[in-house]
C-alpha cells in the first residue's frame, strides 16, 4: 500500500514538472496589430514605448486622451503629439482641434493604415490601403527567400540627405496619394513598382500606372506648427524599433518633432484583446471546447491511476545469447586448412596488415614507389631494423602479387612478422 501511495505521488510530482515547463516554455508570437502600450508582441509598442521614453531628451509620455482633451490642458504649452492605429477616425470636432494645435505650434504625426474620408479630404490626401494578413507576413517573414521593398527618403526641405531604407512589402502596402502637393513636403516614397506585382499584398492597376512613387510620408505646415501624415502605422512598433534599418527611418520621421516633449495619445487605437499565450488557447475560448478539453485531462488522470496497479504478467524466460565467434573462426580456420591455401590466408591477413599501417603511421604500403621513404617511417615508429623491415616485404609480395605458393611454415613466418610489426606501433 505504501509502495502504491508512492507511486502515485511520484506521477503528481510528474504531472506537475511537466505543466511547470509548459509554462516556461517560450510564449507563441501573435502578428496582429495592437499599438498597446502593454503589448510585448511584434506589432504591440511596449518596447517602442519604452525606447522612446529612455531616448527622448525632452520627455515621452503615453496618453489615453484625445486630441481635444490634450487641447484644454495648457494652451500655451507646444509639444509634440504622435497618433498611431490601424484606423484612424476623426470627427469634425477632432479635425477643428488638431488644426487648433497645430496653429498654436504644437506638431501632431497621425500614423495610420487606414483614413477616413473626413480626414483625408481635410488634409488633401487619399490614402490606398490592402488587406494585412497576418497569417500570410508570418509565412512570407519565415520563408527562406528575403525580398524586401525600398523606402526613399527624398525630404524635399532637406532636413537630412537621401537615403534607401528595406522594410517587408506587407508593412508598407498601404500608401498615400497626394491631391493637392502645392504646400505639402513629400518625406518618404516606396519604390514598390518592380516588387509590388510579386508582393502578394495589393493589386492595384493604378499603382503600375503612376509614373512616381506612392507617398509613405508627408507633411504640411498649418500655421506655426505642422502636421505630419504616414501610412507605415507598422514600423511605428516592437517589431519596427528592433530593426535598425528600419529604426533609423523612425528616427528621421520623428524628428519633425524633436525639441519638443513628445506624448503619444492611444485615445483612438483600438483596444486589442488580450490573447492568452497558452496553446490550448483557443480551446479554452469556447465554454463547449472548454469543458472537453477539461473532461479529457481528467479521464487521463483517472486512467493513469487505475492503471498503475501491478499486474501480473507471465515472465519469459531469457536465455544469454551464445558467443558464436570462436566458432566462426574454426569454421574459417578448417576451410583453409582444408584447402591447402595458404596464400590466401596471408592475404587477407595483409589486408588488415595494410589498414593498420595507414591508420595509425600514415604509412600506404601498397605505394611501391615509395617504398624507402615508407620503411624508414615503419622502422622508425616500430624500433625495428630497417632492413629487417625491406626484407619482410620484399619477400611478402610476390606472394601477394606473384601468386607464389607457400607452405604452411611460411604462411605462419609471414603472418608473424606482421602481428610483430604491429605490436611494435
């Protein structure tokens, strides 16, 4: 009973290892987008938050607030704002205030992948998005063939010089359509129109037919401030930051704000729902899944349990298997006795012989025309007399090559002086 207790317990302290590494184990990468403070995965912005906030020398803050509510807070205070989401969505009042803001000189970045009309209208832009799969950027990212599109700084103030940077097609698909250029300075392009038919992110005919390159990055000045509009919504990320080519193209956009504090306002990102990490996750996000998946654990539980109790079995009989080689051997031994060939049994013997030499000396005795450099190595690793050693293979090959026959005295003086040899080594 005591044994069985142990047992027993000793499965539970298995059970319990095995859930304990489980849960070690590294967590599953989700791809989908949720510019959450919070959020460790690739396209969340904890670490983007947290690099920011330790580099910016004026100070980086995350806020909840809308553009209107930072308005009311201080109107004689300038600073930078940032805007990331996936879909931007603006009402007139929030329009009115972010050109409130920017007149009073404070610049606001609205990064995004999609816009609305009431917004785009009013900066005079239309922004072309496509559909972001994150299942396919997973396979396309993990895939050992790497072609990545380019973005063009082209900054036409001249704030800094030109530059490519390679960011993965699927980040830059949505881009940005300029209607009114007159007052707008173009910061970023993509030079998209050789890969974009392969990226299997968009296709659109109008692309093919632009002779310019979509926009990524524009700004228009409003007042004593100005307002910065970009479409790569998911550079601006963990996964973006992490990326050194890709984080200096962040650097150079941000810069438009720099000597300023900077706040980042979450108030029109979508919230994201948290995802489990667990495997089972989805599993355990339906109650009827739930529940069997429950019931399945338990019924293995009790299985092992009843399981565990000894049962008694027939025990075989195991019988030690014999050395068969010392039989082998006399059968080998007679076969050549029998017939009378000596010869043969030297060499086969010298084959072995032979291996030995090249194995251990580095000495191939098979290379007739280096026969003395060859028996000066054997004599000087053996402490043999280096005639002794010519003389054993001078008389050894004709009957190896000659077909000389021997008698049985010879064959055993021959296979002698090479068990000699290699007990010199």
């Amino acid at each position: 009973m005591k044994e069985s207790r142990g047992f027993i317990g000793g499965v539970l302290i298995f059970l319990l290892l095995i859930f304990a590494v489980e849960y070690q184990l590294p967590k599953q990468f989700v791809w989908t987008p949720s510019f959450s403070s919070t959020d460790a995965q690739p396209f969340g912005c904890a670490l983007f938050d947290s690099w920011l906030a330790k580099s910016w020398p004026q100070g980086y803050t995350v806020s909840n607030q809308s553009l209107y509510q930072l308005a009311q807070e201080d109107t004689t205070k300038q600073r930078g704002i940032l805007v990331v989401s996936e879909f931007l969505s603006f009402s007139k009042t929030d329009v009115e205030t972010l050109f409130s803001l920017a007149r009073r000189g404070n610049r606001v970045m609205l990064v995004g992948m999609n816009y609305d009309r009431w917004l785009s209208d009013t900066l005079g832009f239309s922004c072309v998005s496509s559909f972001y799969s994150p299942l396919k950027f997973k396979e396309y990212v993990s895939s050992a063939v790497d072609k990545r599109d380019t973005i063009w700084w082209v900054d036409t103030l001249g704030a800094y010089p030109k530059r490519n940077y390679q960011a993965y097609a699927q980040l830059l698909a949505p881009y940005l359509l300029l209607e009114d250029s007159t007052d707008a300075q173009v910061l970023s392009q993509w030079q998209c129109q050789a890969e974009y038919p392969r990226s299997a992110v968009a296709r659109d005919s109008t692309l093919a037919q632009q002779t310019t390159y979509p926009t990524l990055a524009f700004t228009r000045k409003i007042g004593e401030g100005q307002v910065t509009v970009a479409s790569t919504a998911l550079l601006f990320t963990n996964y973006g930051i992490l990326d050194r080519d890709q984080a200096t193209y962040l650097l150079r956009l941000l810069s438009s704000m720099k000597g300023l504090p900077l706040v980042r306002t979450t108030g029109y990102s979508k919230r994201a729902a948290e995802v489990a990490q667990s495997p089972f996750r989805y599993l355990l996000s339906k109650p009827p899944l739930r529940w069997a998946l429950y019931l399945t654990f338990i019924s293995i539980l009790f299985f092992m349990l009843f399981s565990i109790k000894r049962r008694q079995r027939v025990i075989p009989v195991v019988v030690s298997p014999s050395n068969k080689s010392v039989e082998f051997v006399e059968l080998i031994g007679t076969l050549f006795f029998r017939k009378r060939d000596h010869a043969g049994l030297v060499k086969k013997r010298y084959l072995y012989f032979a291996e030995e030499l090249r194995r251990e000396i580095r000495v191939d005795v098979d290379e007739v025309q280096h026969d003395g450099p060859n028996f000066s190595r054997i004599a000087q690793k053996t402490g043999l007399d280096y005639e002794m050693v010519a003389s054993f293979f001078r008389e050894v090959r004709p009957v190896l090559y000659g077909g000389k026959q021997i008698s049985d005295v010879e064959m055993k003086r021959f296979i002698d002086q090479m068990n000699n040899l290699i007990n010199h080594l």
